[in-house]
C-alpha cells in the first residue's frame, strides 16, 4: 500500500505502477472475469512490496539516527491507514444496517475483527472459508490481508531491532548480508508450512489467510531491502542495469502468467506457486528501485501511477461496493456495462478517500510545506474527483435498487404458491436417463423470472418406469415412511432456521409431519461431507453408520453432494461415485431419496458443472439400488429463490425448498 515518502527513502514512482496493476489484478478476480481466475495473488504482491518499504524505512531510520524510532513509524502507519478503514468501516456499516440486513448474522464481529487487524485469525476461527462461503459473501472478507500486514508491522521491527543489536548495532554490507540470510529462513520456514498444513480436499482457509504461512511473501521483500535499498551509493554500470531491467519484465510476465493460468484451487499454489509469485515480485521491485530503470520508467507512468496512490483506498471500497451491490453470485461476472460503472465507483470513492481523508490526516490537515517529489504531479483536480463521485453514486444506487428487489418473504401466499410436484427417478427408469441440467427428458420448462415463480409439477417415475402426473390436487400426498432421517450440509440449515423461516409450519420437520411423517431426524451441518470432517465432526458417512447401529430403521433424505463435488474438484482422492457408494452402503436397504444438486455459480469448486457432475453420478448410480429415489431438484427450482451466493436460498426459497422436498418423499414412497 502506498506508502508516505520520507526523507530518508527515495520515491519510486514504479513501485505505485506495481500497486497499481495488482489491485487491478484484484478487483478484477473479484469481478467475477474468467481470465483473471488468479487475480488474487495481487494480494501476494502487496505483501512483499509492503515487505520490502517497511523494513527500507526501518534500515533508513537506524542508518540516519542510531534507532528505529518506532513511535513514529507506527504513529505513521496508524494515520496512514486507520482514518479511511474506520470510514469504510462506518459506511458500510450503515448500508448493511438499513439497506442490506440479511448480511447482519456476524457482522459485528466482523467489523470488530477488522478494526482490531485480526480479521484473518477471526474468519479462521469461525471456520468461514474466503473461496466458498455458506451465506451470503460478507464484505469485509477482503480485510483479512490488511490484518496480516499489520500483524507484520507490529512484529517485524522488534525483529530488526534484535537483529541490528546482535550484529554489533552496525548496517555494513556484511550485517545486511547475514540479516538477509536469516530473513530467507524464515521465509523458507513460512513457505514449508504452507505446504505441509495444505490437503488437498480441505478446505484451504487457515493455510491462505493464516499470519504464518503468508509470512514468507512479507519476508522475501525484507530481505531485498536489506540487500537492495532505495537509497545507495554509486551508479550500476549500463551491463547490470540492463540485466536487472530483463530480470524485472521476466518477473512481470511471471505474475501475468500466474494470474492467468492458475487459480486459488489449485494445490500448485500452495506447493510453491506462490513462493514463485514472490520471488517475481523479487525481481519487478529490483529492478524498479534501480536508479534509471526503464521498468521503473514504464510502470512509473501518469495512469498506473495515480492509480497506485490510491490503491489502498481502491482495495478497501472495492469488495464492499461489489458484494453489496451485485445483481448476481460473486463469482458468476458481471456484464461489461456493469464490470465499468462498478470499476469506476471503486477508483472514484478512493479517489475521494485520498483526497479528503487520506492525505489530509497524513499530513496533519495542513498544507505540507515539503516540497513534491520529483515526478510526482498533481493529476486530478477537485472538479475531476466530484465528476467521478457522481459515477460512484451512480453505480452504488443502482446496487441499492437491486438489492431493494430481492426476494425476502417467508412462507408462500395464497396467490403465489406453488404446486407441489416432484420429479423423481427410480432405478428402472433412470438408466435411459440423459445426465446433464437441461438435457434430462422430462425436464420442466423454465417459467419466466418472477419474485415469487411456482414451482412447475414434475413427473414421478417409479421402479417399474411407470410414469403419472404429479398434479396431487389440494390433498396433500402421504408417505409411508413413519421415520425419516435428513441429512444435508448448509443448503439444508435454513429448513429448520427460525430466522429464515419464523413460521414453524413452514419449516421441514413440519412439512415431513404433514406428508404423513412422525418422527424427523435433523441431522444438518453445514460445510458437512460424505468423506471429509469439519471441525472434527463426524463426517456423514459416519453418522449414518453410527444411526444404522443404534437401531434406527425408516427413510433417509440426503441432501448432500455441494460439499461432496467441491472436494473432488479440489483434490480429493475419493471420487463421486466412491462417495455415493459410500453412504448407500452405510444406510443398507432402507429407502432413500437423494436430492440433487443446483448452484448458480459459474466457475470453481462450487460451480455449476461440478453440481452436474454429481448429479450425473446420481443416475449412474441409480439402477444399482433399488431402494434409491432421485429428486431432480434443478427442474423446480428457480434462479429468484438463490441468494447472492447462488448456493444458498432466500427465505421464500427455503419455505418451497422445504415443502417440495416433503412432496417429494411421499412421491417417491407413497403410502399404499
């Protein structure tokens, strides 16, 4: 982040072109673009850039005055960072008070966790996981890099001070060269946790967002300020400066490539990918810092420049403004149109930050009376920042006004309730079946959008293949299952919520109860799997064999694979129909109705083609059981009834979710 220029450190206006072209990195992951899926290693970059100008401020101080003089510095980064944190903190804040309270659940915890700089250690704590959260995408998630950086501030100069004293308190190139050589220890020391505490098929949250295993990227840009200073004696000859500059656009094209070509799912990241991230960083910021540097000269440009200053303030408003106002899931892009006027509000509400909150507190609400750094030049005039608030407003009440129309109610009404139908397959009929969403004969047609769309009758498909209509008149049908045990992960936690559904009538225990069931086992988790376990829970399959051992005999409904389809994605080594098998062997031949999967997510271990996936592993799986029933789930469901995350459902869609599913279980075992 940018950082004050003092007089004992050289500014190098490429290093803001760095900056400047890793929150673009950032903001554009986080716009959803699929050619940016690794747009968040910018957040890697910040951390050995910020590496690098921390520990180049503290050697300065001690080279200049005999100490670090860590008043001052941290006094420093308090007024440079903490006036326009607690400002986004209060705005947003009072959006999710009064325009968006469905984001309260946690918020305040966040919000305390963010302004203490322990966000990262407190989403770690909750278990919330940065790639894939079970609730709508909070929006301060993005803080959790700032707190490691912090962390960082806070530790760090104890460490070169300890340093500098047992090496005699004097800054030779010999001391700077063994200081370097114990910094890179222990950012070996980081890396190497990174990769032992990473599984592939878990969750990766503690391992990304962790102080410790992020450390390295802050430490291999210390070590290059003790090595390579911004303020040196002598001139390189024109043969070095020229290496230098090749080795710094190597690096550059490094980091492209990264952003491009790989993603936060893919266990190269954590098995060094981003060491290589930084160490490239390594090399653009050398070269950079390197006096007559053409690199510095081509990132030091007027635009990357500007946006470099203010990149702090961009990275701070952009995930807020981007969650709180997206029409659509996190993740699934956004149309051009939109990507523009949310980029724009983005730099034009940092550009307002810099220019009456930044910049006046770092200097005191006076005017400086230092002079401007050479090559530094005002760039945008007060009339320039009020056009682009106007755009910023713009864009944010065009949030509002999605937000405004989301579905919210409860249970249905009688003017919009649907008709309870299933689509069901049993084993007979399930082997002609096509696999993928769309393709399945007898598939629903999609009714138009609408706040509250019916939910179209299916079709129940039976052992013998025998097809009827689903139509069941006002009667509601009955089950002869007397005994059901649920089993889901967090698509299933709102069925029994309270605050999702305040009408008990509308919960699933009621809706089994009034298909003829009289006893329901809740047995829901969220982030819960057939194979893996979460917070040393027991894993479904363990459960399940646990109930079939203590006696219980009846049906099973198992809501599960969102979780199942995502680990396989990431790496696990049991595959879907392992999984599949799994469960029906534990459960043995009592009846079971699988629910399909749906998500709105276009890319990544929750998107929808992995959910496809699943549900093809389904049908394959279907003849072998006769005991088995799928619920197509997809063909009645409606994009409306998603949140924002495209799992997880609104109010009104966890009221049908829960009455469908009922339908569906006395669809797939009636009572004779």
């Amino acid at each position: 982040m940018p950082e004050p220029v003092r007089g004992d450190q050289k500014y190098l206006p490429g290093l803001d072109g760095l900056r400047a072209l890793a929150v673009t990195a950032v903001v554009v992951y986080h716009l959803g673009f699929g050619w940016a899926q690794g747009g968040l290693l910018g957040v890697g970059v910040f951390f050995t850039l910020s590496g690098y100008l921390i520990t180049d401020i503290l050697l300065g101080h001690w080279e200049k005055a005999g100490r670090l003089q860590l008043r001052d510095f941290w006094l420093r980064r308090a007024r440079r960072l903490l006036p326009a944190l607690f400002v986004m903190l209060a705005v947003v804040a009072v959006w999710v008070n009064t325009l968006d309270r469905s984001e309260l659940p946690g918020f305040r915890g966040d919000v305390i966790a963010s302004a203490l700089y322990v966000s990262n250690w407190w989403y770690i704590a909750q278990h919330a996981s940065y790639y894939a959260q079970f609730a709508p995408p909070a929006p301060l998630d993005h803080l959790w890099s700032l707190a490691v950086e912090e962390q960082f501030y806070l530790v760090w100069p104890w460490l070169v001070l300890l340093a500098v004293w047992l090496l005699a308190r004097r800054l030779t190139g010999r001391t700077r060269s063994l200081m370097a050589a114990a910094t890179l220890v222990l950012a070996a020391a980081s890396a190497v946790e990174m990769a032992v505490l990473y599984h592939p098929g878990f969750d990766p949250t503690r391992v990304y967002e962790g102080t410790d295993t992020r450390a390295f990227g802050l430490l291999f840009g210390a070590a290059l300020a003790m090595l390579w200073p911004t303020r040196r004696k002598g001139a390189l000859p024109s043969a070095a400066r020229w290496t230098l500059d090749a080795a710094g656009a190597a690096g550059l094209v490094a980091i492209g490539l990264l952003v491009w070509r790989t993603n936060q799912y893919s266990p190269f990241m954590f098995r060094g990918g981003l060491v290589v991230l930084s160490l490239a960083t390594v090399l653009v910021v050398a070269a950079v810092a390197t006096p007559a540097s053409l690199l510095g000269r081509a990132l030091g440009c007027g635009p990357l420049r500007w946006l470099g200053v203010r990149s702090y303030g961009i990275y701070l408003w952009h995930y807020p403004i981007i969650v709180l106002t997206a029409p659509s899931p996190i993740g699934a892009g956004m149309s051009v149109t939109r990507a523009l006027i949310t980029a724009a509000a983005c730099v034009a509400i940092a550009a307002v930050s810099w220019k009456f909150v930044e910049e006046p507190v770092r200097r005191g609400f006076t005017r400086s009376k230092e002079p401007r750094p050479a090559g530094r030049r005002r760039i945008l005039p007060p009339l320039a920042a009020g056009g682009l608030s106007l755009v910023a407003a713009a864009g944010i009440a065009a949030g509002v006004t999605a937000i405004a129309v989301r579905p919210t109610s409860g249970a249905a009404n009688a003017n919009t309730a649907a008709t309870t139908g299933a689509a069901l397959r049993g084993p007979a009929s399930s082997a002609a079946a096509p696999s993928g969403h769309g393709t399945k004969a007898g598939r629903a047609a999609r009714a138009p959008a609408s706040r509250h769309p019916a939910a179209p009758a299916g079709s129940v498909s039976g052992p013998a293949g025998s097809a009827s209509a689903a139509g069941l008149g006002t009667a509601p049908p009955r089950t002869s299952c007397r005994s059901v045990v649920h089993m889901g992960d967090s698509t299933s936690e709102g069925l029994t919520s309270p605050d999702y559904l305040p009408d008990p009538a509308d919960r699933i225990t009621a809706r089994y109860a009034k298909v003829g069931v009289t006893h329901s086992i809740m047995e829901i988790t969220g982030g819960t799997s057939i194979v893996e376990t979460i917070n040393g829970d027991p894993n479904e399959y363990t459960i399940a064999k646990q109930l079939v051992a203590e006696g219980y005999h009846g049906c099973w409904v198992l809501a599960l694979g969102t979780n199942d389809t995502a680990d396989v994605y990431v790496g696990s080594n049991v595959g879907r129909v392992a999984r599949i098998r799994e469960m029906m062997s534990a459960i043995g031949s009592q009846p079971v109705l699988w629910v399909e999967v749906k998500s709105l997510v276009s890319s990544g271990p929750y998107s929808e083609q992995n959910m496809m996936l699943w549900n093809q592993a389904l049908a394959e799986e279907l003849p072998h059981y006769p005991n088995m029933r799928v619920y197509d789930w997809p063909a009645v469901v409606r994009d409306s009834w998603f949140i924002n995350d495209g799992i997880h459902y609104t109010s009104y869609g966890y009221a049908q979710r829960a009455r469908l599913i009922a339908g569906a279980l006395a669809a797939a075992f009636p009572a004779t």
